[in-house]
DNA sequence: GTTGGTGCAAATTGTTTGCATATAA
DNA sequence: TTATATGCAAACAATTTGCACCAAC
C-alpha cells in the first residue's frame, strides 16, 4: 500500500472515531510508508530519526501514539522478530494480506514469506483442539546464504 | 524431564563452565521443573514469588540470573505468547522436543502442540529461500471453546 | 584462599503519562 | 470555541549491574 493511500486509511479513521487529523501525523505515516524504509520493521527509534530530520519538533512520544493510532486502524503491526530485542519494530499491513519470517540468525536479514499449505494445515490443528482461529505468528530461524552475510552477533536473535 | 535430570543437565553445564551449583540455583531449577508449575509459563515474578515461599531470602535478581543459565544450557526457553505482554515468560525445554502454541484470545488458555506436516513444509519454504533453519516458533491465536472460557480483556493477547 | 555468587539498591531501557500550551475542527 | 494533540519531563515497569559481603570449590 503506498504512503497516499495509507494516509486515506488513517483519516477515514481519525474523522470516525472523532480525532484530529495533524502534521504529525500525517508526517510519521509517510515515513512509515516510504517505500525507502517499509521493508525494515522499523522501531519507535528508527522511526523517530527519519522524522526528526524532516521536522525537528516532533516529539518520541507522539510517534509512540501515532503508532499506536496505526495499529488500531490496520495499517501497522508491532513485531518481536528476534525474541532477544527488547524494543517492539513495526510492520506496515494491507488488509488481507499476509505473511511470516525467515530471520537469518547471522545477519539479520529478514525474507517475509506466504504459504497456503501451512495455513490449511494450521486450520486442521487449531480445528483438532477446538480453536477458531484469529491469526498466527510464524517465525523461522536460520542461517542465510546471502554471498554478504556477515555475521553479527548483536544482530538480534538467538531466538 | 523431572526436576532431578534437570538438575543434573544444570550441574554439568555449571561444572563444564568453572561456575558454582549453589542453594538458590537448585531450588529456583526444582521450583521452575515443578510438576504442578511446568505447563504454565511463568514470568520470572511468578518463579520469584515460588521460590521465596520456600527460601524467604532469594534476590529477585537471582532468579533472573538463574534463569538466563538456564536458558544457557538449554532447559528454558524465552517465550512472549501474548504480543502485548511486557514481561518474558519461560518455557521448560526437554532436549529434542518441539511444539507450538495456540493461545485463546478470550481466556490465555495455551494449548502446546506438534505437528511435522507443517515442519516439513517449513523446511520447503527455507530451502526455496536458501535459509538452512535452526528452529522456529509458530503462535496460532484465536477462540478456544473451553466451557469456562471466559473473556479475559487482560489476559494477554491482542496479537 | 580464590573465584565466583548473592542480595540489595541504584542504574538502564523501552514505553507511558500528566500537564501546560498549541492547533484542528 | 472547544475538544483533542503536542512536546517536554517525570513516571513506570522489566531487566541489568555495581558492590560489599558470602559461600563453593
């Protein structure tokens, strides 16, 4: 989903919940979705410097709130790819997608993946123990085999 | 695995590292392998109250240095079910052993189970990615059907 | 007797909140 | 004009660490 029509997500939510649509926000949810940044499940930190530098007002606490605006109304999920760190990284969502994680333990380097027949089997088991299900998080570790992998140990994750 | 085996997978790490078996780190190990505490994934605020009830002069701060050996040599796994949950919570780990988790939405009940049709395809999936997989985690969410299911807004997860 | 461990309290880190001011509606 | 947002600093909560004393080896 591209940074415009994410925006038009995020008002249509504002305006029907009675909030106010502000610089700010709009300014983090561009951010957000800059296709220059989008693939790297962004923390609250990450996210805070690449506005500051288009606006050096905004405070860490409204990017804390406007995430938190953003995983309300769908456009973003918070994620714990490498179960070592400890600061919650965003993922942007459009509706009815979905995807897991490949995470290489080396590098650090995420692949985001689908898999139908996992999640019909998923359905079964769920199904088995008398589950509906909602959603699932499904993380795989590994070592990848990118001719620049390098390691790093402080990259994450022992998971 | 008992309580007992998992002291002695403990000792050997402890002697194999030149580190000391002591009072505290058998009875937080006894307290964590407990039968009647095993399923539950406890936070380190619920092995800490356990333990205190038997030795009224363990540190906080003992106990999450006990549990990160633990972690170490392979008997606990850091486990952070509910996506909106703060503290960590550990799981007893038995060499060899597997399983996922699905994890009501309403009530927290945790569910642990296998299945190797979704291992196997996993394996398909990281080898297409060029990923040689070390392991995994695999959360599924969603409504159990439990007779005392009842809705726990705190409980956890909104995932 | 050494080396490593413990318990406490203080420090750190990620995140949230209270409040006076500013701004969208 | 009135309710909501913002930025800052202080508050919080989970976890880690420094240090004086203790205990395994």
């Amino acid at each position: 989903m591209t940074s415009t029509e994410a925006l038009d997500v995020l008002e249509a939510y504002l305006q029907r919940k009675g909030l106010k649509t502000t610089a700010q926000r709009r300014l983090i949810t561009e951010v957000f979705f800059d296709p220059r940044f989008k693939k790297d499940h962004p923390s609250v930190d990450d996210l805070f410097r690449h506005v500051r530098a288009q606006d050096a007002n905004v405070g860490y606490a409204t990017v804390y709130r406007t995430m938190k605006l953003l995983v309300e109304c769908g456009l973003a999920s918070p994620r714990q790819l490498g179960p070592t760190d400890k600061e919650t990284r965003y993922e942007p969502e459009s509706p009815g997608e979905h995807h897991d994680h490949l995470v290489c333990l080396d590098c650090g380097h995420i692949v985001e993946f689908e898999n139908e027949a996992i999640e019909a089997l998923q359905e079964d088991v769920a199904r088995a123990y008398g589950f509906a299900i909602k959603e699932h998080r499904m993380v795989i570790y590994g070592h990848c085999t990118r001719t620049d992998c390098e390691r790093r140990p402080s990259a994450g994750a022992h998971p």
